[in-house]
C-alpha cells in the first residue's frame, strides 16, 4: 500500500501547478461527496453512487472549462454554443432516464418517490445544478490565469536578475538594454514571450496556426488579428514550441497540428487559411509529419 501512496506522489509531483491544483480540486470535493451524503443501504452502493455523482460532476466542470476556452481564447462561438448544449441535453436526457424511469439505486437515493416526476420539475432542478459545476469551471478558470501570470512574472524576474548578476561582475552597473538579438521564455504551456531586437511579444500558442520564414523574417500566422512579422530565425521557434503539437513540414514552414484540415498533392492546408496550400518537404527529412499522419489519418 506504501508503494502504491509513494509511486502516486512521485507521478502528482511531475504534473505541472495547474493540474496538481485541479487534481487537489477533484480529490477533495468527491470527498466531500462521500462524506455529505450517507444516503443508501449498504457502504458499497452509497459510495458508488457518489462516485458517480462526482463523475458527473467532472465532465461538467471539463466540458465547462473547454467552452470558456473556446469562447475567450479562440473566439469559436458555436462551436462552443454547440459543445456546451450538447453535454447539458446528453447529461439531462440520461439524468431524467435514471432517475424518473428504471428503478435502481441511484434513483432511490437521490429522488423522493412520494413527488409525481416530470420533464418541467426534473429540468429545474437538473438546471440549478448543473449551473453550480459551470461557476466552479469559471473559477477554475480564473485560477489558471492567475497561476499563468505568476509564472511569467516570476521566471521573467528570476531571469532578469540572473542577466544583471552576470553582465554587472566587477562593474556595479545596471544594463539598461538586454544584449541579445532575440530572447525566448517559454512556460511550457500557453505563453510565448520573446524579443526580437528593441520588441518585445507576449503570444498565446494555442492560437498559433503556423509559422512560415522568409528572408530571413518569420511570419506568425494566428487564429485571429493580422500576420506578425518577426526578425527571428523559424529554428529559434522550432526549439521552444511543444514538439508534440507544432511539427516542421519543410525548411521554412512549422504547423500546428490541431488546425491541420487535409493533405492533397505534396500541399496542406490549414483551418482559417483554407485558400492557402502549404508545400510539404521531404518526409524523410521531416519524419515527425509522416510518423502522424501514418497514426492518425486513413
């Protein structure tokens, strides 16, 4: 048992703050669950009741999470409106099933048989409580953001200090100007920072679609808002996005994977730039694209 505990904790401490927060979210509020409602006949059957409960409560608060990340990170208002009503009328037609029309014990516990069911009185109540779950996704949220700033800032300040530390040795003066061309800080999540000679860029990269270079100028084609021009070499990017999700297709473009659409002849195209093929390199220098493709597409 101590090794399964120990073996836990050492998986919990590579997670990055964000999950190990909602991981501690999740824990302590099935906990919660089980401790509030000791409804049921036997031990076995309440727990898995709320066990289910809690489940239910998960998907909610996920899903939830997913459509605010649509709607304020990617502006994709129905696909969003479209995920967020489908989970709510999945979840409220198999709800009305369990509860109103087969008998077991989840219906027993959570239903008072003396009321008479019905479609009007099940959506109200089903509504308030789903609606709990969605302002728990919304403060979940706003924790992450919050948790995203704190990290940039304190990596931001750690590097700063780190800079003046090592160019001001024996000099006692303060740089007012950082020396290098380009500059990358990477969260490991979201957020790009970086400066390109006296500019300096703060990017989301779930909005990145892809990246394409030029003489030596690399444009950031995005979800949304103009191409952004920068005098940093593609490689630089190359080695600071995720590889798992940007995978470079030839010597002067790198793509994001989830706005992949479709190959046809040697070209990709991309979602939101549709009229735009992108010329495919060698697969043999590029392996990483083919490996994909040969794993996921028919």
């Amino acid at each position: 048992m101590n090794q399964i505990f120990l073996k836990f904790f050492s998986v919990v401490k590579t997670l990055s703050p964000w999950w190990r927060l909602k991981l501690g979210f999740y824990t302590v509020y099935l906990i919660f669950i089980q401790t509030m409602n000791t409804d049921g006949e036997s031990v076995g059957e309440r727990i898995a009741v709320n066990f289910l409960l809690g489940i239910v409560m998960i998907s909610i608060i996920e899903v939830s999470q997913y459509c605010l990340q649509l709607l304020f990170s990617y502006r994709r208002y129905l696909k969003a409106l479209l995920v967020g009503s489908a989970n709510y009328i999945i979840l409220a037609i198999i709800g009305y099933y369990i509860l109103h029309e087969s008998d077991n014990s989840v219906s027993a516990q959570i239903w008072n048989k003396d009321i008479e069911p019905s479609w009007q009185m099940f959506l109200g109540n089903f509504s308030k409580f789903y609606l709990t779950f969605v302002k728990y996704a919304v403060i979940l949220t706003l924790l992450r953001q919050v948790l995203s700033f704190d990290r940039i800032n304190v990596h931001e300040g750690k590097r700063i200090g780190s800079m003046v530390d090592k160019d001001n040795q024996g000099t006692g003066e303060v740089p007012t100007e950082r020396p290098n061309q380009f500059e990358f800080f990477f969260d490991g999540h979201r957020t790009m920072k970086f400066k390109a000679g006296k500019e300096a860029y703060l990017i989301d990269i779930s909005t990145i679609v892809y990246l394409e270079v030029k003489d030596e100028i690399t444009t950031i084609y995005r979800v949304s808002g103009a191409p952004l021009e920068v005098k940093v070499p593609l490689s630089k990017f190359q080695e600071k996005l995720p590889e798992d999700r940007f995978f470079r297709i030839h010597k002067s473009r790198i793509i994001a994977i989830r706005y992949f659409l479709y190959e046809t002849n040697g070209h990709v195209c991309m979602n939101y730039y549709e009229k735009k093929q992108l010329k495919l390199g060698s697969q043999k220098r590029y392996p990483q694209y083919k490996a994909w493709k040969e794993h996921n597409l028919l």
